[in-house]
C-alpha cells in the first residue's frame, strides 16, 4: 500500500494497546499524535500506572513512519493468531500445522498515516519486524519509562 505524500503533522497517529494474560504482563494503552502529544494509560503490571503524557520531537515521528514503512506494515495481515509449526513424520515427510494458546496478550497496533489506515491484532505467529517496531514505539515514544521491564511473557 502506498502513502501519498506529503501529509500534515495533525493526519498522523499511532495507537498501540497490550492485553492482558495469564501472568503478569503490563497492559497499557499508548497513543503517540503526529504533534508529537504522546498519551500512556498504565493499567496493570506497569511500573507507573495511570494516565501520563509527554511530547516527542517530530524528528520521532519521522521515524515512526519510515520504520513502518520499512516493515511493510500497511501490507501486513490484520491479524496473526497462529503459528505455524514444521513437523517431519517418521514416514520421512513433512508436514505443517497450526499451533494456537490462550495466555499471550493480544497487541494491537493502528496507525493512520493520511488518508492510509491499518489495524493489526498481534497475538501468535507475529512477524519479528512487527515485534521489534512495538519495542521502537515504547522507546521512542518514552513509555518505556512508565512500563518498566517488558518480561518474557509480554514479548512471546
């Protein structure tokens, strides 16, 4: 999918949620605006909880864009669920199957770029890019500071 440039500040947004799961993973809610106003809600499991802003430079939400341009982002699946799993019989073939669980959190990750928007749910079989550029918005955005340490469970 293309982006038609040029954009103004005020048509861009990143919306990135956590879910809960079956542990003690943060759930939070991050929202980073083209003007560079970034919004944390900490619900659980965050070092910080609570509602807290900041600002970004628009340097950063430069390279949010590139970043996500660079993955691919508006061509990526709606939603990753799954993953897949190669298995070699004892007959000496191989086979494919789908392999799902039920204690991952589910990340959501929506970005508007202009007219361009996508949605993408991110439970199971995520793209490591993908993963990768929810750390990139926790860093850049300065979340990180308000999560804490993103453990294992929040990163699976």
């Amino acid at each position: 999918m293309k982006i038609n440039f040029p954009i103004q500040l005020k048509d861009i947004e990143f919306k990135l949620s956590y879910g809960p799961c079956y542990g003690h993973c943060p759930v939070y809610d991050l929202t980073i605006r083209g003007n560079g106003k970034v919004t944390f809600t900490g619900h659980d499991f965050v070092d910080v909880p609570g509602v807290h802003t900041t600002t970004v430079e628009p340097k950063v939400i430069l390279q949010l864009i590139e970043a996500a341009t660079e993955i691919g982002f508006f061509d990526m699946e709606s939603h990753y669920d799954h993953e897949i799993i190669y298995e070699l019989l004892p007959n000496g073939t191989i086979d494919v199957g789908l392999m799902s669980r039920t204690d991952y959190p589910m990340k959501t990750l929506e970005i508007r770029i202009g007219k361009q928007h996508k949605k993408v749910k991110a439970y199971l079989g995520v793209p490591k890019r993908l993963d990768e550029y929810f750390t990139l918005l926790n860093e850049l955005s300065g979340a990180i500071l308000w999560i804490g340490v993103i453990g294992e469970e929040a990163n699976a």
